[in-house]
C-alpha cells in the first residue's frame, strides 16, 4: 500500500487559493479513478475536481467553507502502490461555470460539468452484465418516446454518480450536446422527486445549512453595499394602460419571434432617460473616490437562479431596439439558469433594472448594484380607477393600469432631486409610450 496526496492544482488565471463549497467523499470512503472528489470556488469560477486515482480516502484538507491555497494537499489517498503526489497539470483546470456576479453574485445555477474528458458510452438497461453485480435500486419507467436502448455519452463521474442515485441515465435529458453532465442528474432528481429528493411535508426536520460558496458570496456583496453606500430610495407612480396597449399591440403585429414582455419598454425608457442625467449612469470607486459616467448604457438584469441571485448585462442597451432587447433578455436570463454565461456577460453593468414581475408588491427599496450608483424596480401593475380627461375639456373615472416605480440611489454621488427628476423622466417616456418608437 501506498499514499497518494493530490494537491489543488493550477485554476488558471492568477487564482492563489479556491473555496471548498461540497464534499463529494469522506474519510473511508474508497472512490475510483476519475471519481467525484469536491467542488470549489474562486472568485471566476466554480471548478469540479477528480481523482486521478483510485484508492480510499486517508485525509481531507478541510470542511466545507474552508479556503484551500493553490498547491496544497487537498486529499489524501491510500493506493496499491506509492504513487507519491499530483503532478503539476499541464493545463489550467477547466472551469464549471463562468464567472457570475451580483456586483458580482458570480454564479448561476448549480455547477457542473466534466473536465474535457473523451466521451464514453453508459452500458443501457436490460444488458446482462458478465458477472453478477449487487442488486441495483429499481428504475423509472422510460420517459414516452425516450428509448432505453439508446446511446448515453456520460463522464465516468457523472456514470458513477447516477449510479449512486438509482439514475436511469436513458431517462435523463441533457441540457446541451446531447452529453449527461452533473447538471442534468440535478435538475432530474429535483423535479422528479425521486429518491426520496421531493421536499419535506408539514413537520418535518429542522435543518441548518452552512451558508457558502455563491450564496455567502451574495451575502458578503449585500452587506458590503449597505455598509458601504448611503441608499436612499424613491417611489412614483405611473399610469401604465398606454403602455400595455402599444405592448399588445405590437406583440400582434409580430407572431414570430420573442414576445414582448414589460421589461424591454421599461429597458427602453431607462436608456432614453439616463443621457439626461448623466450621474446615475456611473460607477464609483469609493477608494480612488472618482466616479466613472458612461456613455453607453450597459443594462444589468437581475435575474433569480437555483443557485441565486445572478446580474447578466446587455451591452450597449441604448443602441437596440424593442425585439433585440427581448432577444437578449431571453438569452441571457436563460445562459444565466443554464450556467452557459460567458464571464463578460455577467459583469460590467452600468445600471440595474431589478423585477419580481407579477410579485413585485407595491413598493421597494432595492440595494445598490455595487459599484454602480443606482438601481430601478418596477413594481406590479395593479388596476384602479382614476380621473382621465373626458375630450370635453373635463374629467371622468375610468380604469387604468398603474404601476410604481422604487428606485434606490447612491446619495454620495447623486443628489435627490436627481433621482426624482430623472423617475419623472422614465414616467414621461412610459405614459407617452409613443416616444419610445421615435429615433
């Protein structure tokens, strides 16, 4: 017998040290060459680590939320024969997801994926294995017009793992390249509810939940926001009938393609607002202490993923028009979920749009995007009755859809009535909706 200490190699990048964020194995635990050993987490990415080698589990570097510097062991394994240590990687370790922020929230959804190995095919159901294996927990029926016959591309990882769960893998649909990822088992054993994975009814546990990786990323970014930046926050309301008609209107002329949802008029209107209040489209270095106004319009987009909260950007927003502006939302929104978002994607933003759409309560007080200097929330779109002009010269009462708008600002570098005036601004441009049209 012998040890074999496989040590944190080369992230790529200049990363010095990565964050443990899940064990895949313990002490005891004998895994297989190419097996699942943990998860970790730089500030650009998520990376899976492997072991190179099979053999049982002597010693972790740690617990999970413990930070490991480059180069040190991280597991040590006892092997048939002394294999010493990892050495150097030739290569960077090939990221899981890219990198994501909420200033930065880096992430997206759950992590995952293989690490450039060639592809292998998973034996099927129903073939008679050479000799006699332990006795497998029983499978799902095959998905309607899903054949178990069929070729599954796998890595030896994601095989073994599915394995663990009592995962069919005919049954599993993959999110991209027609190739099984960890990804995949996820999103199958959360919407299946297979394996006793479908949550807990009325009474159940109590659980305690070590807050790391992305989500005490997002923690430490809140808290560094508010601690940092002296928010003040705006609410007006505006008459929105107008615009839900040129949407319903426009969405008729148009079958094909994306469907406009509120967020590119808004989007829209913001982009034609902000030249006219050139502070609230900037970023402030609060340790230089100098303010950078832009230009171009990058739009952050807060979006919610299973693994939290996420910014993906839309570069130049000003210079697209109502449909490129739906087409990128959907892309990116999905990259983010899909964790296929580019790292360019996911930072830079110059100002931030954030919705809860149909849950978005009357009001809100949104925290700051740091280092930007403001943030909009429009709130849900409610009816009511109003006095509207009769074409008489009078008033009457009719029904009309309104919505607030809460924006939260940075009172170091913009000024309330900046704030205010520029919330008139986007109200003008919402309840003329016309002008969003003209060049």
């Amino acid at each position: 017998m012998g040890r074999f200490v496989f040590r944190l190699p080369d992230i790529g990048e200049g990363i010095a040290e990565a964050e443990i964020v899940a064990w895949h194995v313990k002490v005891g635990d004998r895994i297989e060459e190419d097996g699942r050993l943990a998860d970790l987490m730089t500030d650009k990415a998520t990376v899976e680590m492997e072991s190179p080698v099979a053999g049982k589990v002597l010693e972790l570097a740690g617990e999970v939320g413990d930070v490991v510097a480059i180069g040190t062991p991280l597991v040590v394994l006892e092997t048939e024969g002394d294999m010493g240590e990892e050495p150097a990687p030739t290569a960077p370790v090939v990221p899981v997801v890219e990198e994501r922020t909420k200033a930065a929230p880096e992430v997206s959804a759950r992590p995952s994926t293989d690490t450039g190995r060639a592809d292998l095919e998973v034996e099927t159901p129903g073939v008679a294995p050479s000799s006699s294996p332990p006795p497998e927990p029983a499978r799902p029926e095959p998905v309607e017009g899903h054949s178990p016959l069929a070729k599954v591309l796998a890595s030896p990882a994601v095989r073994q793992r599915a394995k663990e769960l009592g995962i069919d893998l005919a049954q599993v649909r993959p999110a991209e390249g027609g190739r099984i990822r960890h990804a995949d088992l996820d999103a199958f054993v959360s919407y299946s509810g297979e394996k006793g994975y479908a949550p807990a009814g009325p009474g159940g546990r109590d659980e305690t939940i070590k807050i790391v990786g992305l989500r005490r990323r997002i923690a430490e970014n809140m808290a560094a926001s508010k601690r940092n930046i002296p928010h003040f926050s705006y609410v007006e309301e505006c008459d929105a009938t107008d615009l839900e008609k040129l949407r319903a209107d426009l969405n008729a002329s148009r079958p094909a393609g994306p469907k406009l949802t509120l967020l590119p008029l808004l989007i829209a209107a913001v982009c034609r607002a902000l030249p006219g209040f050139p502070m609230l489209n900037a970023r402030y270095d609060d340790e230089a202490n100098v303010v950078t106004r832009h230009g171009a319009v990058h739009m952050g987009v807060a979006t919610m993923t299973e693994a939290g909260l996420m910014v993906p950007v839309i570069r130049d927003a000003q210079a697209k028009n109502l449909w490129q502006l739906a087409a990128e939302i959907l892309r990116l929104s999905e990259a983010a979920r899909t964790a296929s978002a580019k790292a360019e994607e996911l930072s830079g933003s110059t100002f931030t749009i954030t919705s809860l759409g149909p849950l978005g309560g009357i009001a809100s007080t949104p925290v700051i995007n740091r280092p930007e200097v403001a943030i909009l929330a429009p709130n849900r779109i409610v009816e009511r009755p109003m006095f509207v002009p009769d074409g008489m010269g009078g008033e009457r009462i009719g029904k009309r859809k309104l919505m607030n708008l809460s924006i939260s600002c940075d009172h170091r570098v913009v000024d309330g009535y900046d704030a205010a005036a520029f919330v008139q601004e986007v109200k003008r441009l919402i309840e003329t909706p016309v002008l969003l049209l003209t060049d």
